[in-house]
C-alpha cells in the first residue's frame, strides 16, 4: 500500500532485458547468434519479461479470483477491445477517462514521471518501435544509453529496426537530423 491506499502486488520477472538480448537462438538463420534486438513486429520483452511473472502468479492463486488492471485508457480502442473476455478491467475506461485526462491527473497527483517534461512518450528506451523523435531524446539527454545501444548493436543479428541501424541513426543526428516532434513549448523541424 502507499499513497494509493490500495493493496497491490508488484511482479518481477527473474529475466532482465540484456538476458533476451544476448539469449542464443536455437534454430533457424540465426542459429547459434544472440537474440539480439526484438524482432520488428514482435515484442520479445512483453512475451520473455512480463507475461510470465503474470502467469505464474496466477497459476500460484489457482482458484482464487484474481483482476488485473490496466492503464488502457478510454480512448485506446483497440487496445481494450483486445481484453474482452479476459480478467483484465481498465478503471480508466470504466470512468471515461482519455489518455489526456489521465495525464492532467497524473500531473495534480504528483504521479507523472519527470520524462514527460521533455517526451509524449514513456516506454523502454531500447525500444525498437519508438518514434524517431524519442530515439533523438535519448541521443541528446542521455548519452550512457545511446552509447549501450551503439554496443549493442554490434552484437545483434538484426538492425535495431526494420528501417535502420544505431549505427546509421548515429550518422544522421551527428550530421543535425532532427525528426519533427511536438514539444509542449515549440513545434521542432526537421533542423536542429
């Protein structure tokens, strides 16, 4: 319990991120290589990460109801319509709240995390699927973790993304690209 006064459980997976990566591959073209990057259109760290801690607590509450609930907030269709028959409940569409609403309501709680002062966007920093835009935030403000991916893409077997490398997106942002993103201050351009 904390400030939300609500009993809740947090999971853990036994697995981190570097495990998945450098985990070898058992068959196939890669056979022998590391996992490396996820693969574009599958997200090995939702599959390998966090589904599993869900299940075995689950399996270790047999016959006790357990819910889970989730941040899908009421304007995310897609996403709830994929919990349909599941014991999964979104708090934020039972009361309507959109994505929007949500973050105001984050922010009057003192609940938001310190990224979106600068980011729309809070997921896994090495995540393949983020915009560009998110890609040049980590280039700039955190330099630790745009050299880790540098590294890592050495190791992968696979680009960082179905469209490019690190190694290329390194070029581009030290040649000045910068990807269109919308900043609460300023709308930037294509230009640094």
């Amino acid at each position: 319990e904390g400030i939300l006064e609500v009993p809740f459980v947090v999971l853990k997976s036994n697995k981190t991120y570097v495990d998945v990566f450098k985990h070898l591959v058992s068959r196939g073209p890669n056979y022998g290589k590391s996992y490396g990057f996820a693969y574009p259109g599958m997200c090995a760290i939702n599959r390998d990460l966090k589904i599993p801690p869900i299940r075995q607590y689950w399996e270790a509450k047999a016959g006790v109801d357990v819910t889970q609930y989730v941040g899908i907030t009421s304007d995310e269709q897609d996403r709830l319509m994929r919990m349909n028959g599941t014991n999964r409940i979104s708090l934020l569409q039972k009361y309507g709240v959109s994505k929007a609403e949500a973050g105001k309501l984050c922010e009057r709680n003192r609940m938001r995390y310190p990224v979106y002062r600068f980011t729309n966007r809070n997921g896994c920093w090495f995540c393949p699927k983020q915009p560009l835009a998110s890609l040049r935030i980590i280039y700039d403000r955190f330099p630790k973790l745009w050299e880790q991916l540098k590294i890592w893409q050495k190791d992968s077997p696979v680009s960082f993304t179905s469209r490019t490398t690190i190694t290329e997106l390194d070029e581009r942002f030290k040649a000045g690209y910068y990807p269109r993103i919308i900043n609460r201050k300023k709308n930037i351009g294509d230009k640094k």
